[in-house]
C-alpha cells in the first residue's frame, strides 16, 4: 500500500479487478491497494469493494491497509506453497521473515488453509513419506519431527498408524539394525531400536523374518508411540 493523503479522508479513482477475487484500488492522494475479497470479508464482514468515487474514511482505510497486507503476506505464502508443503507453524515463521505483521500473517494463512492451499494434512503425509522412503528412522522419531513442526499429536499420530504400518515398521528395525546401528553389539542394537519407538515383540519378529538374531529383549518391554 502506498500512502500520501496525511490521514484526510480520500475518493477512489479507480477499482482495476483481477483474478480470483483480487483488485487493485488505487485512490486520490497516491493511495493504491492490491486487496483480496475475501480478506477484506474477514476483516469488514463483507467482501465488497469499494466503488470508483467513493470517499474512504478512516475506517475503511485501515481495512484498505490491513487486507493490502494480509493480501500480499497471502501472495508470497502461494509461492511457498507451490514449492513445497507446509504447516501453518514452518509457513508463519518463513511470511515473518519477510517483514509482515503477525496480524497479516494470521489472517493470510486463513485465508490459504480456506481455500485448501494450506493443509497440515498433506504436510504430514509428505513429510511422512519422503522419512520413509529415506529409512533409518523410528517411530518416535519421526512422530517427534512432526511435533516439532507443528502438526498435531492426533494428525500426527494417525498419518504415522497410515503410512508406517508393519510392513514399513519391520524394513525400518532391519535397515537400522543392518546398517546405522551396524557397528554395535547386538543386544546394544535392539536396546537402541526400543529408544527410538520400536516394541520389542516387533524388534525380535522382523530380526527373526529376516534370520537375524533377535533374541529375547532384556526388559521386554513393547514401546509404541
């Protein structure tokens, strides 16, 4: 937003609309916005714009103001989005570091998580695959990694149930204990996959399928997160 009117209330010269409900309102005194409909919805309780010859006052500047902003902060946030996935939480700090308010921010990841932009649902899922994929992890870890970048324990822990079953659970206890855990002695190895969220009945019958020795677990405990 551009601002040169001294706080006088000002006419709108001109209402230029765009796609997906967006325009440009530029006004008397060097005055222009670049304004969503629907974030001038959230913000006025109508999405209208204003009119060509209006006057704006006070109040319907500082909309004017507000919704330029969390538009924009909305605009860089698509960008993002249509490199990767993100939760609210990782999105927020990148829209930060970009010098918009917290209010824009807040308001523009509304907006994205309205429209199905932003979804922590599809984060999770990625991030889930892709730590899969790249194995050497266990299930706390990875539900540890969601946490931390702000899915939810519940989202967390049903993508978790849903794309690291058995299956994927046994190929991970084996390429660890095979591989990054390789090194150490063997009751040392399952006592470090329990550590990293696997159940010692799991630990011993992937190790038995694949004729390693599991051997019985000296606490016998069964740990899933």
């Amino acid at each position: 937003m551009d601002d040169d009117t001294g706080g006088e209330a000002v006419r709108v010269v001109s209402v230029e609309k765009g796609a997906f409900g967006t325009a440009r309102i530029r006004a008397a005194g060097g005055l222009s916005f670049y304004v969503r409909a629907d974030a001038l919805e959230a913000l006025r309780g109508d999405p209208s714009f204003p009119a060509p010859g209006q006057v704006l006052d006070e109040a319907w500047r500082d909309a004017l103001a507000r919704a330029d902003e969390a538009s924009r902060a909305a605009y860089k946030g698509l960008e993002l989005l249509a490199r990767a996935e993100h939760t609210r939480l990782l999105l927020s700090r990148k829209l930060a570091a970009r010098d918009f308010s917290a209010a824009a921010v807040e308001l523009a990841l509304g907006l994205l998580e309205a429209e199905g932009a932003l979804s922590a649902e599809r984060y999770a899922e990625a991030w889930v695959r892709s730590r899969v994929a790249r194995g050497g992890k266990g299930p706390a870890e990875l539900l540890s990694g969601l946490l931390a970048r702000g899915v939810d324990g519940e989202l967390a822990r049903a993508t978790l149930a849903r794309l690291f079953g058995p299956g994927e659970r046994a190929r991970a206890i084996r390429a660890l204990y095979r591989g990054k855990l390789a090194r150490r002695e063997a009751a040392e190895r399952r006592s470090r996959l329990r550590a990293v969220g696997f159940g010692a009945a799991e630990i011993r019958m992937a190790l038995e399928e694949a004729g390693e020795e599991g051997g019985p677990d000296a606490d016998g405990s069964d740990a899933v997160p």
